[in-house]
C-alpha cells in the first residue's frame, strides 16, 4: 500500500482551521431573524395568578408592537415565561435556567419582593439586566451592589410609605395611626419606610404588627392596635392575607380607615374580602377606568381585540401589572437598541442613554441613569378601591 505522507501543514494552522470551523459549524453567530429572548419570572398559579396574567399581557401586547415596527436590532422578540409559584427559591432556579439554558438577555421580574431580592444577586453576578415591573422592594434596585443590573417600572417602598402617610393625614386626618405588615422581607421594606416617614410627619405611631401570609385571623393584631388608639391602618400585604384583615375588622366591628400598599389590587380581593373591600384605598400606578388618555384607550382596544373574552374593567384588573409591564418591555426595547448588542452589560448601559419614551404610564424623560434606577416615582403614585369588581380611581 502506498504509504500516506503525514499532514505537512504546521500544527498551528491545522488548529486553526479547526477553531475556524467550528466557529462556523458551533459558534456561529446569531441569523437576522433569530428572536431575542426576554426572560419572565413571576407568579402565573396561585392567589395572585391574576397579576402574573397581567403582567404577561402587558409584555405581550408591547412585544407586539415592538415586532410589528421591525423587533430590535433587525430581530423580533420573543417572551420565554416560568412560573415561580411566589417562592423565591424556585424565582432563583428559574432565572438562572433562562439566564444558562433560554439565552435571555433580560429578565423581568414579577410579583413578589421575596423572589425578587433573591434573583437580584442573580442577575449581578450574571451581569444580566433584571427589569421589575411590580415587586415594591426598595432594596431591589437600591441593592448597593457597585455593579447593579437591577431596573424598575413600578412603585418604590420608601416613596409609597411616604405617600401613604400623606394620604391618611390630607384624607383622614390621621393622628396616631398603626400597621400591620406581612412577616417578610417586602413587609420589613415597609416597616422601616413607615418608621422613616412618620418621624419625617412628626406623628407618632399606635404599633405595628405583623402576620404570616397564610395567617386567616387577625383579630389579636389588631385588637392591640386599637387598644392603643389607633386611627387609621397601614396595610401591606398580598390579597389572600389582605382580604382576611377586612374580615377581621368586620369581625371585631372596627370600622377604622385602611390605607394599603397595592396588595389588594393583585387579584380576587373584593371578592375574598366581600363588602368591606371598598372601604381599603390603595396606591396605583395606573388605572383604565376613567382613563381617558389616547394611549391609554389604544392600548384598552389592543387587549379586547387579542382577548375576545375582555368585556369590562373588571377583566383588565390589575391594570398597573399590564401598565407597568407594557412601559417595562418598551424600555428594554430601547435599551437594546441603543446598546447595538445584546450582552448583558451594553444592554445595561443602553438603558442609561435613552432619551425619552413616550409610554402609558407617563412620558418618561432619561427615565434611568446610574444612580437612579426607577422609572417612577410620588408624582406617579394614584390611589384606587375596589368598585364593582373594578379599580378605579378615589376621586381627589
């Protein structure tokens, strides 16, 4: 047989003919119309469902819009959603299956403040943005980390409390009102955020008191605190525990104002609470009923034409998950554009240049810059009850 001369090629061009094709045949980069996914995490099963289903159809209705104008960078957007079923551990499983395995370049984070102080971390190390559109926790994007990839389209602890204490005192003239606050770290956000904001009032305070999320009496809580002569209660907490502080009240028939953080509006609370739902008003971001801004109409029309089903206001509650989702993904959008790539730290960096974004919650004005990492604050806070199985608007 005739003997076969060995490769004469150096070594060193035979390897790289090797890594050249594999690049080709591995590493090739990402086609034009491949999507780029966006990662969610939130509570899709459970007591608040409802707001995870919200949440969805906000970033949906807005991926929507985004594809039908031509997607980012050439490419559509595409939602890759898990269901963290409102425990933080599997939050964190969840968002480094769809940091490691989907390829997401951002997340957004759902419901709970629990779930999202454990991805925070996350999503830092990672250096993956992580975009919250509902969890209230001031330490999300206030997290102290040096290198911090934690945004926000929704409320804050801190400026809620603030705005809480101001409308029990302009509405109900409190004096010496109470809280009662979930035992977590979203209530532990809200007890220091009170605590700061009554000194800032000069009002003393009648106690707080904490519960257990899956706690069904309240009775002894709040006997103390009206024992201590409170005039008006602070209220934080998710619709299931909310909904039996009303029946406590009802119970013990203590008919003292309730001025909430926006537990209350994440689901079937009017009709776990029964009548006494009314009488708690709670902050908001936004609302559709007596909406009468253009985008906001627009935006209504888009979700009954993608949603046969969607007959009233009722079927669009709660209104600030679809608000605060909907401006979230626009955001991201522009961020990604303006960063020109997709890695996770030029996508952090775009959302510091963009200019402005005219959205439904507001016209946002260089909505994030390295220090400040909200897009909303006091002067977008509104405060709603339940009417009718709607939310709507206290009338100022």
């Amino acid at each position: 047989m005739p003997h076969r001369r060995p490769d004469a090629r150096p070594l060193t061009r035979r390897l790289a003919l090797g890594l050249l094709l594999t690049g080709v045949i591995g590493l090739a980069p990402a086609r034009a119309a491949d999507p780029v996914r966006i990662g969610l995490v939130t509570a899709l099963s459970g007591q608040s469902a409802k707001s995870g289903e919200a949440i969805s159809r906000g970033i949906g209705l807005a991926i929507d819009e985004i594809n039908r104008a031509g997607g980012v960078l050439g490419r559509p957007l595409e939602l890759v959603a898990r269901d963290d079923e409102a425990n933080p551990s599997k939050g964190v499983l969840a968002a480094r299956e769809l940091i490691q395995r989907a390829g997401v370049v951002a997340l957004i984070g759902g419901l709970d403040t629990p779930v999202s102080m454990a991805i925070v971390p996350i999503a830092n190390q990672m250096k993956v943005p992580f975009m919250g559109p509902w969890a209230a926790g001031t330490g999300i994007t206030r997290n102290g980390a040096a290198d911090n990839y934690a945004f926000r389209v929704s409320a804050v602890d801190a400026l809620v409390d603030e705005a809480l204490v101001a409308y029990a005192v302009k509405t109900y003239g409190a004096k010496k009102p109470g809280a009662i606050l979930v035992n977590n770290a979203w209530g532990e956000s809200n007890q220091q955020g009170l605590v700061a904001a009554l000194k800032a009032a000069n009002l003393p305070s009648a106690g707080i008191e904490k519960f257990e999320a899956n706690d069904i009496d309240m009775v002894p809580q709040l006997s103390r605190l009206r024992d201590a002569g409170a005039d008006t209660l602070f209220l934080v907490g998710n619709v299931g525990p909310s909904a039996q502080v009303v029946k406590s009240l009802d119970r013990m028939g203590w008919t003292v104002p309730v001025v909430s953080h926006w537990g209350p509006a994440g689901g079937r609370f009017d009709e776990l609470a029964g009548p006494g739902a009314a009488r708690v008003h709670f902050v908001q971001t936004f609302t559709f009923a007596g909406n009468e801004a253009p985008k906001a109409k627009a935006v209504l029309d888009a979700l009954k034409a993608k949603d046969p089903a969607i007959k009233s206001m009722a079927d669009v509650t709660p209104a600030v998950g679809i608000a605060n989702a909907y401006d979230a993904t626009h955001l991201i959008a522009l961020a990604i554009q303006a960063a020109g790539a997709t890695q996770g730290p030029k996508v952090r960096d775009g959302f510091y240049k963009i200019s402005g974004y005219s959205g439904l919650i507001k016209t946002y004005d260089k909505p994030f810059t390295p220090e400040r990492h909200d897009a909303l604050g006091p002067d977008d806070y509104v405060f709603a009850r339940f009417q009718n199985g709607e939310i709507v608007a206290v009338a100022k």
